[in-house]
C-alpha cells in the first residue's frame, strides 16, 4: 500500500499482532511498501523496513557523520590558525576576550536595530 509517490507508508501495528501474524508483517515490511510502526501498550516501540531501506538509512547516517567530522576538522583548523595569529599580534587573552565581546555586542546591536526599523 505505498503512496502515489512511490513512498513507504507508516503503518502502525500492534505487538500482539506481529506475534500472531509475523510471517504476514515480515513480508509487507521486505516489500517496501510499509514501514511497519510496532506499538507495545499503545506506544510505538519498534520500526520494521526492508533491509535495502536499513542499509540506505545506515549509509547516509555514516555520510553524514563523516561529513561532520571534516567540517570538526576545519573549525579547528580554522582555530588553530587564528590562535597562530593572535600569538603574532600579541594581544594577551584578557585583550582577545574583550574585543570578542566588543564584537558580539556590536552585532547584537546591529541585528536588534534592523528588526525594530
């Protein structure tokens, strides 16, 4: 039963029938059809998809990772470059701490002043 788009449909069943009817529920979630939702006591405990829809979920979870942590190592790239910098212009930490907090004031006042124009 998928919808016009060709998407999986959410359909919720209740544990005591997957027990009586797994065999049933095990075919309709390998089809792609159905996302079977399983609810325990009224609440959903349990997600069944087809394996193929399993292995796209985990590859694109595993993108994702790995696409945070290039984006982690380029912020402390990033970090450590500009740490280099400080260091070359001598501004101590008290010094760097103020002029952020300059800055974010600032720009604080900027955008507050844009939304009450």
């Amino acid at each position: 039963m998928a919808t016009a788009k060709g998407k999986p449909v959410r359909v919720r069943v209740r544990s005591t029938e997957v027990q009586r009817k797994f065999g049933e529920v095990l075919r309709r979630a390998h089809s792609g059809r159905e996302h079977i939702i399983v609810e325990f006591k009224g609440f959903p405990v349990v997600a069944m998809l087809s394996m193929a829809e399993y292995e796209a979920l985990m590859r694109e979870h595993d993108q994702r990772e790995r696409d945070k942590q290039q984006r982690l190592k380029q912020f402390e790239e990033a970090a450590r470059a500009i740490g280099e910098e400080i260091e070359k212009l001598g501004l101590t930490e008290e010094e760097l701490m103020q002029h952020l907090e300059d800055t974010r004031q600032r720009l604080f006042e900027e955008r507050h002043a844009k939304r009450t124009e």
